[in-house]
C-alpha cells in the first residue's frame, strides 16, 4: 500500500440515491483527486466529509439528513451537497454547524467549499494531463449520464425544482467519454439521465464530430453511436414517446441492449392525467406488443405509484389488468408518498394507508406470476451473462435483461468465468425473479453487443 503523506488532506465521502447522484460523486471525487487531495476509508481519518444527498422522497430526505448527522456526530467537519442541497434552510433547521452546503451537479461550489474547509495541495497530475476519473461502480460496468435536469412536471415530482430544466450533455462529449470507458475495460454501459428519451430537445439536436461524421444529440443517433463501441448498451428511463420505436431497430441488430426501462407508473389515463405525466396519451399495450414482434426476447422494466390521490378501486384495477396483458418482465412499486413542494399534494382523494399496503401487496403478487412465467419460459435457452461476482458454485451474473442493482441475477454453474466477462450459460431453472444457468463458454473479449 503507497505510504500516505502526513500533508495530504483527506476527504470523507457518503454518497447517497440513485444513479444519477453516484455520478456527480464520481464527478466530484474525481475533480478532488486531481487537486491531490486524498480520499479516507473513514470518519476518523478524514479532515472535511461531503455528504452527497438524495431529497426525492420524504424517507430519502430523512435517510439523507440522518447520514448528515452521524459525519457531523463522527467527524464534526461536514459539507453537503446534492438534491437535499437545494433546500438549505431544511438542512440547517436540523444541522445548522454544517460548514456548506451545495446543490445537485454544483461542482465547482462543492469543490470550492472543500478547499475553504481544506486547502488544497500540490495538484498530483502534470499541466494538461487529463484527470484519472474516478469510478464508484466496479471496472465493469460505469454509468454514463447524458443530461442533467427535466422539463417535464410530473405533479408528484420534486426533480425539476432540485436539478433544473433539461440540460444536455454534449453528443461528442458522451461519446468521448463512453470510448474512454470502453478503452478502460467497461463492457456494459448505463445510460441514465432523468428523461433519455428527451435527450438533445434543449440543445436543438445539435450535432458533433465523431469518428469522422456528424453525429446529433438525439437518442436514437447517440444510442447507434455508442453501439459501435463493442460494449453492452442499456438505456434507462426512456418515456415512450414516439420516436422511441427507433430504437427498436438498434437492438434487432444487436447495437443495444434488448432491454427498456420505461417508468409508466400507472395505466388508468385518470390518475395519469392527474399525474401529469410525459406521453399518458401513447397508446402503449399496441406498441408494447409490436416491440416485442419485432424483439421477441426485449425485456421491459417499468416502475409504478399505487395510491396515488384520487386513484379508485377501479383505476387500480384497470391497472393490475393492464399489467396482466402487458407482461411486463421487471416491474418496481411505491406507494405514493407525498413529497414537500409538489403539486400532487394540493388534489383531493388522498388514499388511506392500509389501501395503499393492499394494493402494493396485490400488485406485487400479481407482477412475482408473470415474472415467474416469464423466467420459467426461458429454461433450456441459451443466453449470454456478464459476470459481477464469483461465488463457491461458480459465479453471479446478469442477463442481457438485467440491469446491476435492480434487477435479478443469473446463478451460473461452472468454472473459468472472471468478473467482468461475458459468458453464454444454459438455463436450468428459476424462481420468481432469478435464473440459474450451466456455463457454455466464456467470450473473448472485445465482441460486440450480440
Ligand atoms: S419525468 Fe417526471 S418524474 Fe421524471 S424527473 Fe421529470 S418531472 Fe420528475
């Protein structure tokens, strides 16, 4: 282990919610290794901790501001940043010795406020060498967000008042970091943003120059380019406008992943007018059902709110049969919980507690059958894994179907697989939501997606 200067200063990091936020941390960390800070394992040996926080929902606010509380209990030096940020006075009320506190994808304040706490030391890299990024998801899998921000108003929605309005990344500059990724051993890549499929709507599509051509900031292009790297492309909140069909030609040729995450959250047009939420009008069973004719094994994720304010019996009814029909293979469900600031808090219909456990519990049921269903069907198929871990019986990976952390996992039998590769595997059996494999080979790397 390299002997640690006793000057260099030591940054404590918590970084908390979803996808989205574990980037900026990456952003951050990686800004910090670049002024030579370094980073502690723990409170103790830390001289300033940056709490990145989560403020989506009143359990993640509470989660967030208990987690700011215990830095400041441990260490007593502490700077928040991330969605909880935008609300500062909320965080003082309960910690006011907080030495700062920043908002969500405010990198230069956060970076700023650590180096007024700690000043920072000789940078460790040469003039105009690029930054060493840091990556927080294991070497074989990375994140790569595409825009920060919503125009949308969903009404239960507090993001577009924490992160902004839309505001897109720069096709050249995804795609340069995707290659960066790809040279550094990623195989899999997650798209994530808060709308993807809106992607470029703010920048006017505006193309760049890659590998030698225009390419524009527009889902479809972008998720085309990014299947010519050779790694496993997954997109995720993909709202189901129009122009999503598009991308269904990309998987039928193998450039993308045959999956789509596409957060529904309901199927009574009701309570999804109430909701305000993007493309409620699409007609999506139809399109659902021809995605599928033309991807025979896509696999679509989606997550949905029960008890949201107004929602009857018989919108939940309609949408348990919605789901029914849709079979949808990976499904996600909260109850609706109010979240301060946000416009569904002002409709009437509030939905009493115990009928919000119901009918989780009854579309919970209802959704294990058809996962069950789904998964049994592919027993005797051959499909093709990546491998996140090793275990005694062999290792535990994902399908083309799997996305890390959310989904299920493939139990594979066999040895020779390494973490990070992709095998093909035999399914021998399943349960309600993982599968259980026979290692076939293991692939060389640098295949293609299919
Ligand atoms: S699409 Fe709706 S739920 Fe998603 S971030 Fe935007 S406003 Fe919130």
């Amino acid at each position: 282990m390299a002997k640690h200067p006793p000057t260099t200063p030591r940054i404590g990091f918590v970084s908390l919610g979803c996808p989205k936020a574990l980037v900026d941390s990456e952003r951050i960390l990686t800004r910090l290794r670049a002024d030579g800070y370094d980073m502690a394992a723990d409170y103790d040996s830390a001289d300033v901790v940056v709490v990145n926080t989560c403020g989506f929902i009143d359990s993640a606010r509470d989660e967030s501001l208990a987690a700011i509380g215990e830095a400041i209990a441990e260490n007593g030096k502490v700077i928040v940043t991330g969605c909880l940020g935008a609300t500062p006075d909320l965080i003082r009320e309960t910690h006011a010795e907080v030495l700062a506190i920043t908002g969500p994808h405010q990198y230069d304040a956060v970076v700023s406020a650590i180096r007024a706490a700690v000043p920072a030391p000789q940078p460790t890299r040469s003039a105009g060498s690029a930054p060493l990024e840091v990556k927080l998801t294991p070497p074989h899998f990375a994140y790569l967000k595409i825009s920060e921000g919503c125009n949308n108003r969903c009404s239960f929605c507090i993001i577009p008042q924490l992160r902004g309005r839309l505001a897109s990344r720069p096709v050249g500059d995804v795609l340069d970091e995707a290659e960066r990724l790809v040279a550094g051993g990623v195989r899999e890549l997650l798209v994530i943003s808060q709308d993807t499929s809106a992607y470029g709507a703010d920048i006017r599509y505006a193309p760049s120059r890659w590998r030698g051509r225009d390419v524009r900031a527009r889902v479809t292009e972008l998720a085309d380019a990014l299947g010519e790297l050779g790694a496993w492309i997954r997109l995720h909140y993909v709202y189901p406008y129009p122009h999503v069909d598009e991308l269904i030609p990309l998987m039928e040729c193998g450039k993308i992943l045959p999956y789509l995450d596409v957060p529904f959250q309901h199927a009574s047009r009701t309570v999804l007018k109430a909701m305000r939420r993007p493309a409620a009008e699409a007609r999506t069973l139809e399109r659902i059902a021809t995605w599928r004719e033309r991807v025979p094994d896509l696999t679509i994720r989606s997550t949905f709110i029960v008890g949201f304010p107004g929602e009857t019996e018989a919108n939940f009814e309609q949408l348990l049969e919605w789901l029914e029909a849709a079979e949808l293979d990976r499904v996600g469900c909260f109850k609706y919980e109010p979240v301060a600031g946000a416009k569904a808090n002002e409709l009437p219909g509030g939905v009493p507690d115990d009928v919000k456990d119901e009918r989780w519990h009854r579309l919970m049921s209802a959704q294990r059958a058809i996962s069950a269903r789904r998964l049994a069907a592919k027993t005797g198929t051959t499909i093709r894994v990546i491998i996140d871990a090793l275990c005694d019986e062999g290792a535990i990976g994902r399908a083309m179907g799997d996305a890390p952390e959310i989904d299920g996992n493939v139990y594979v039998a066999g040895d020779h697989a390494e973490v990070g590769s992709i095998v093909s595997a035999r399914v021998t059996h399943s349960d309600d939501y993982d599968l259980w494999a026979q290692l076939v080979e293991v692939e060389p790397d640098g295949l293609g997606a299919h």
